[in-house]
C-alpha cells in the first residue's frame, strides 16, 4: 500500500455462514480509519485484524494473487460482483472508489452450482470439472514449435486472445439471473476452437463441456447480458454465440452417425 490517502469509516454487512448445511445470515462491522489507498481486501484484512483481537471469529474470503490474475477473490459487493468499477476485480478495486460513511453489503457469489464453504467463501471446483470434460489437444509432443509453423490469422489470434484472457472468477455466474456458466464456459472453448491447434476436438469438446455445465447445475442463457457487463475481463457474449454454434453443428453430427450407426445394424 502506497501512501496514506484520505482515511474513511464505513459500515460493513457481511454475509456469515459456517458451511453449505448452515443458515447464513448478515452482520454488521463498523471499518473505521480506512485509508482510501488500501485495496478492498487490505480493508478487509483491517477488519479482520480487529475481529482477531476481540477473539471473534475473522470474516473468510478467497484471494491468492492480488493482482487481477487468479479469479479467486470474486465477491459481491452491494450488489455489483467485484464491486462497482467496471473490468475490475475484488482485489484491484480500491477504498477511493467509496465514500466516508458508505454502507456496504458484502455477500458470496449466489448459486446453486457454487455452495458456500465459509462466509464469502464459495466452491467453484464445477469450473474445474468443467474444463476436465474439455479433455486433451491433440498436439505433436517434444519441442516447442516455431512460433510461425502454423499460419493463424490476425482476427482469430486477437479472438482467441480475448477469450483465453478468462480467468474463470464466477463473476458471470453470480450475475446471471439464471446463475448460468455460459459466458466461462465459452471462452474455454472459444480460444481453443478459434486456433488451428484446438481442430481436432474442436466439436467434441463443444458436447462434453456443455453436457458437464448442464451436469453442475448451472442455469440456461437467456441473452441478459449481465455477464458480460460484471466480468472484469470484458469477454464478450460473442463467444457464447459461437459455442452455440458449434454445439448445434456437434449435436447434428452426432445425430447423423447414430443414424448411420442404426441404419448398418438394421442391415
């Protein structure tokens, strides 16, 4: 933390549950002397501190990196997932973005797919099961490549670059109406789709993901348009579109070997 900013009081109602079998409910903590120069998860780490030294229990939240890299310090912030700046997460958003005497409410990402570990803690290992059922590319082993062997144009690179910059916090999901994972779940498959080196499976993988999103309990998309405008990477509902696409054309290949398939056995 750089500097000391201009220190501010809040009030904090923060959502506290034991684990996914217990009732939750919101508690009120007063975050006094915060500086407007501190992350919102520093501020939070003061708050915590306090906690710690009247002997309560601390308020648990995910993080790792701090740097807008790993997707794990996703929570809600007065509504708004990461809070109210755009294209921003939890831990890149900072105390100047709030005013002194500010109430705030602070919940977990609200979805059946995403139980609640601790507090504003939740279980996302459905996105990891998610992209497991993606499987493998198939890709020559040994060396790495020259990084001009295989021609890919400039529009599918930039396309495949957008989607990939994913980072797979929840944030869509927790803002979806419908809690759907479409918007995640398009962007792994987009970036691989899109490149000459994700081909082989390219279909195939569109079937097994889709399958495993249904499988987790994630809602359907129905065009809100809510993910795209709360992910703090600004990936774009296109993908969705594509993943669609190639889904329907997956689904009607599938179709027609079966029938051919039945068609030889009737033979």
């Amino acid at each position: 933390m750089s500097g000391h900013g201009r220190l501010i009081n809040l009030t904090l109602n923060v959502w506290r549950q034991k684990d996914a079998r217990s009732l939750g409910r919101f508690v009120s903590y007063e975050a006094k002397g915060i500086s407007t120069e501190m992350s919102f998860l520093e501020m939070l780490d003061v708050v915590n501190e306090g906690l710690i030294l009247k002997g309560e229990d601390p308020i648990a939240f995910d993080h790792d990196c701090r740097e807008g890299i790993c997707g794990t310090c996703g929570l809600v912030v007065s509504g708004a997932p990461h809070g109210p700046r755009a294209a921003t997460t939890s831990c890149q958003l900072h105390m100047r973005s709030f005013k002194d005497g500010d109430t705030l409410t602070l919940e977990p990402w609200r979805a059946k797919a995403f139980p609640v570990l601790k507090d504003l803690i939740v279980d996302r290992s459905a996105f990891d099961r998610i992209i497991a059922a993606g499987g493998f590319v198939s890709v020559a082993t040994g060396s790495a490549p020259d990084g001009n062997a295989i021609p890919i144009r400039k529009e599918n690179a930039d396309l495949a670059m957008d989607a990939a910059a994913c980072i797979g916090c929840g944030a869509c999901v927790a803002a979806c109406p419908n809690a759907s994972a479409s918007l995640f779940v398009s962007a792994k498959i987009s970036h691989l789709g899109l490149l000459p080196q994700g081909q082989p499976e390219r279909y195939e993988r569109a079937l097994k993901m889709v399958a495993q999103m249904d499988a987790e309990g994630f809602g359907h998309c129905t065009n809100h348009g809510e993910c795209e405008a709360a992910c703090p990477k600004e990936i774009s509902v296109s993908n969705i579109a594509r993943m669609n696409r190639d889904f329907l054309l997956a689904s009607m290949e599938r179709g027609r070997r079966e029938l051919r398939a039945g068609e030889g056995g009737a033979g």
